[in-house]
C-alpha cells in the first residue's frame, strides 16, 4: 500500500511538473501576443482562440501550436526558456505546422554550418584573420563556391572587397586564391574549374 502511495506521489509530482511548465508557457504566448498587438500599425488585437499543443525540443527550447483569432491557420509560438528565472519566453512564430518549422530550422543550421566551414577556410588563408569581414557567398554544386572577404594586408590597410574561390577536396574546403575581382567575374572562374 505504501508503494502505491508512494508511486502516486510521484505520479502526481511528474503532471504538476509537466502541466505548470505548459502553464508558463501558455503566460508566455499570451505575453508576446499582447506585445505584439500593441507595437502592430495599424493596431490590431489578435488573441489566442485555441492553444492546440506544447512540445518541449529540450530544456531549453518548445514550440506553442496556436490558433489566433478566426483564421484557420496554426502558427508556431517559438520559445525559450531563461534557465536562471526558470521561465518561458516566447522569442518568434511563424504560420504553418510543426513538421515545416523543424525541417526550416534543420535547413538553417545546415547552411549556417556550411557558411562556417567556408568562413573558416577562407581564415585560415588571411595575414590578418581578426579583420575579415565577409560579404556575399555564390557556390556551385557544394563543391566550388566564391565569398567575398575584405581584410587587413601585411601593411595594415583594408584590401577592399575581393573574392576568395575555393573547391571541396573530401571534406575539406581549400582556398585556391584570393583576388581583387567583381562577384560575377569570380562565379565565371569557378564554373570554369573542373570538378575533381
């Protein structure tokens, strides 16, 4: 009997837990809505009609499927949660389903990464890698791309924007040159490099 008890307890611990962290969030999407009704122009004054579901991505991140107002669209309350408060905030939505914003965010973080590799490469090249500023990005097929970069020289100055080409040899992106070139001028060169 006192292992029933027991078990029950912490049953009971475990839905109070998970429901006030739904609770919060739900203080949290209705806070955010009420900020952005009241920075809208024209005013406008949208409220939750439906809160559909609460999925946790980890302790830090969740999503709030919402309804607002009489549309019939869902839309995705992003939030995140201040560890050090202990609370939801919402930060973002977007209009659409759950599936859609998971695999928009999985597409991000691959470009992003992607970005970096490049970013890293074109660094490892520089007299002065603390002074680069990067531009535009073209590529090709993953395999080729150019990035535009502005860095100190070995004398100090700004060279001005130039275009760093690179190729993908394995997995490993290799600097090829960098040259005071337009954009254009440099998608033509590497359109021009045979693919190994």
């Amino acid at each position: 009997m006192n292992q029933l008890k027991f078990i029950m307890a912490i049953l009971g611990c475990i839905i109070l837990t998970a429901c006030s962290e739904e609770y919060q969030a739900k203080k949290a999407v209705s806070s955010f809505i009420e900020l952005q009704n009241s920075q809208s122009v024209p005013k406008v004054d949208i409220k939750v009609t439906k809160f559909k579901k609460f999925t946790k991505f980890d302790d830090s991140g969740a999503c709030f499927t919402v309804v607002l107002g009489n549309r019939p669209v869902e839309f995705q309350i992003i939030l995140e949660k201040d560890i050090s408060k202990n609370k939801w905030k919402a930060s973002g939505y977007f209009e659409g389903n759950y599936e859609d914003y998971l695999k928009e965010k999985k597409e991000k973080a691959e470009k992003q990464f992607y970005e970096d590799e490049l970013k890293k490469a074109v660094l490892r090249s520089l007299k002065d890698p603390d002074s680069a500023k990067f531009g535009t990005i073209r590529d090709l097929h993953d395999k080729k791309a150019c990035i535009t970069v502005n860095a100190r020289n070995a004398y100090g100055g700004y060279t001005g924007d130039q275009q760093a080409i690179l190729i993908k040899t394995g997995n490993k992106w290799d600097v090829l040159g960098i040259h005071d070139i337009s954009s254009n001028d440099c998608f033509d060169v590497i359109i021009s490099i045979p693919t190994r």
